[in-house]
C-alpha cells in the first residue's frame, strides 16, 4: 500500500503539537532532535503515514518503536510487515507490505 501526503505547507505548529502526541517517545525524540521546523513536521508526518497504513492494512495499532537491520534499514520488530519511508520537502510517502518495499518520491 502507498500512501502520500503532499499539503507539507499547510501542516503548521498547531498540527505539530496535537499530532506528536500520538508518537512514541522514541519517533517525538527524533523530530525534536532537527533543528529546522520543516525537518520535525516531515519526521512527524512520514510517522503518522506509517502508523496509518500499519493499521489499515495490517490491524496493527499503538506506538511502535523501531529498531536497524544490519543494513541500516529500520524495521518494527512486533509487526510482520516491512515498510519504507520516503520524503522531500514537498511530499512525504510511505509503503507497506508483508515482504520487501521500497519506495523513493
């Protein structure tokens, strides 16, 4: 499954503030680790697309915390889906299966 968000400009502090809530404390540490807004709202944003599509196609629902393959790669070690993030300034996507996915936007 695919999915894009591409209204990154409408997406202000407001959102950012009401939606970090819904991230684990290891996905709020990562935003507010980058210095520049634009930075934090697209880590936030690619989070929330993940958490979307873990839950519309895979029934799977919470906070996950994310762990690195040996390649680099992160990956949710209590999910059985593979996922991968992309994004720009301009748009964020996210791509989810039950095997290997990559995407690039």
């Amino acid at each position: 499954m695919i999915y894009i968000y591409s209204d990154i400009a409408e997406f202000d502090e407001n959102d950012y503030r009401l939606l970090l809530e819904k991230a684990s404390l290891q996905r709020i540490q990562k935003c507010e680790s980058y210095r520049f807004f634009i930075d934090k709202k697209i880590s936030l944003i690619a989070y929330l697309l993940l958490l979307y599509s873990a839950g519309k196609r895979f029934a799977f629902y919470g906070k996950p915390d994310f762990l690195i393959e040996n390649n680099g790669k992160p990956y949710i070690s209590q999910s059985g889906f593979r996922f991968n993030l992309s994004h720009t300034r301009e748009g964020v996507m996210c791509c989810t299966d039950s095997c290997e996915v990559g995407c690039d936007i």
